[in-house]
C-alpha cells in the first residue's frame, strides 16, 4: 500500500479514537455524577425529620428559598447517651441573608436563664431540649431572640467526629495552649482528626473565658467543616462524607430546600460573622445560670432581626 494512502487512513482513524475517548469519559462522568447524586439524595432522606410543632407566630408565611428570602436555621449539638435523652449541649442560631452575602452565627450560652416555653418554668435554655425535643426548643429560642426559626440542624457530638474525618479533618487558629483528656493543643494552626476535634470543642473549664471560649472553639470547628465540606478534594469521598452526614444529622430541610439554599445562598457563606451574648453569671438556689440584662438582649434580638430584615 503507497504511503500515502496508509497516512491518510491513519488521519481518518484518529477522530474515531478521540471521538470513543470523549463518549468514555462522558460515560464515566455521567455514571459518577448519578452516583454522587443518588448517595446524595439518600443521605438527605434519611436526615430528613419532619417535627410536629405549630407555625410559628412570628413568620406569617413560609420562607420563599427561590426568592432568596433570607432565613434562620437553629443548630443543636446534642449528647445522646445510652438510657438519657440528652441535652443540647451547643446552640447555635445562623441568620442567612443572600442580599447581605453574609451569615451572622449567634453561640447561646448553655447556661443561659430563660423561659422554657411550653413547661411553664424558667431554666438553663440547654434543658428545652431535654423537656420537649427539638419543638421545645425551637419555640424557646424564638421567643428568647423574638426571632423566627425556620428550620433546625440536629447533630450528633459523639458522632461529630466521623463528619469531621470524611472531609479529611480540620485545620484551625487556635488562641489558647491547653492539654485535654490527654490530648495537646499548642496555640496557633493546628490540624485536628474527629476525635481530637470533638476534645477540642468541648474543653471548657480550662479556659479562663469558660463557655465563651469553647463557644469560639465551636464555631471554628463548624465553619472549618463548612469549608472543607465545599472544597473539591473532598468530591472523592462524598460516600463517606454522605455516611457521616446521615448517620449524626437530622433536619426539617428538604431535598429541594437544600437544592434552593445551595444555588439561592451560597455566596452568604463567604462571609460569617460570629456573635455573642454576654452574661452575668450567677447563682440562684444553689445551681449557676447565665443571666442575660435587657439591654444585652436587645442588642442581640436587633441585630439579628435586621439581618432577617424584620420589622423591630
């Protein structure tokens, strides 16, 4: 065969090859993308739990996620321990508004005196959730903060660690030198595993700032998830990340909700301003409680109510 003719079929050839090549990697594309998707949307429904509690007298009408309103999501942190329902030990309150681009992250004290709406006491705020659940609690927060509360974020602390291991761990500024439950933690940037993580949320009476610092020490371990969380390293190991997820969290937020927040808000979490309450603390019948003056709640209860834009 002249050597022109077998270079001319060579040239023929090759688009065929890199034509194949493209329908593979389109293939290979689509089924990871199923993949992701369908552990996806099987992690959510199994997070997913409905609660049975009145609309709320504070929000008229449900939040419109695909007008990007902005809206308020209650986080819980609960120990759940075998024979004890538990109490919520971190409360974290996030007011999102898409229009601001900002989230503010309120910490609750857990030792916070206040109403414990619907059992007719006052109390330690933590113990809402001990009384009545996550209803109980949503309702005494709203009425603390004279805010709505549109959804709720319960997670495991036990199990926290997992989620932080499926995103690889966490990496944080840490401003206190300090040993816990045999674990060091030197001041400055420290990576943490999920155990380690999970010690280093929880120190408290080491700190000379108490709840306040375990409060900081929190929230820079949500935020650091978040971010890990969204990062595209972690897309190789959505399976374990989706396992974590639906194995320690519960919420009321749908499928779709999650669908709206992620293409409605996202640019809000580029910016998160951390915010806290400050108390007196005290002691009344022998037990200690934070106790919050009028002017301090106020200040809070302003400040979150203009990032949800209501009236005051």
């Amino acid at each position: 065969m002249p050597e022109k003719t077998r270079r001319r079929k060579k040239k023929k050839k090759w688009p065929k090859v890199v034509g194949i090549v493209i329908l593979l990697l389109l293939i290979a594309g689509g089924t990871y993308l199923y993949s992701v998707y369908h552990s996806l949307t099987a992690a959510v429904e199994t997070m997913h739990t409905p609660i049975d509690r009145e609309k709320s007298d504070k929000r008229t009408e449900k939040i419109a996620l695909s007008k990007k309103e902005p809206f308020s999501i209650l986080m819980l942190g609960v120990d759940e321990r075998k024979g004890d329902k538990g109490r919520s030990d971190t409360m974290i309150v996030l007011a999102v508004n898409p229009e601001k681009n900002s989230v503010k992250m309120l910490s609750i004290p857990r030792d916070t005196r206040t109403e414990i709406v619907g059992n007719d006491t006052e109390d330690k705020i933590n113990h809402a959730y001990a009384f009545g659940g996550i209803e109980m609690s949503m309702d005494t927060v709203e009425n603390f903060l004279d805010i709505p509360l549109d959804y709720y974020m319960q997670i495991n602390m036990e199990g926290f660690k997992d989620i932080v291991d499926a995103v690889g761990g966490v990496t944080v500024n840490n401003d206190l030198d300090f040993t816990y439950e045999g674990d060091h933690f030197p001041k400055g940037d420290i990576t943490l595993s999920g155990e380690k993580a999970l010690k280093y949320s929880r120190m408290r009476y080491e700190d000379p700032r108490g709840d306040f610092g375990r409060q900081l020490r929190q929230r820079q371990i949500i935020q650091q998830v978040i971010n890990e969380g969204a990062s595209v390293s972690t897309l190789t190991n959505y399976g374990g990340i989706f396992d974590a997820l639906s194995k320690n969290v519960k919420t009321n937020i749908t499928f779709n909700e999650m669908v709206d927040i992620q293409q409605n808000y996202k640019s809000a979490a580029n910016t998160v301003d951390q915010m806290t309450i400050k108390e007196n603390g005290t002691k009344i019948n022998g037990i200690y409680y934070g106790v919050v003056n009028e002017d301090e709640k106020q200040r809070v209860q302003n400040e979150m109510k203009t990032q949800l834009e209501l009236n005051q």
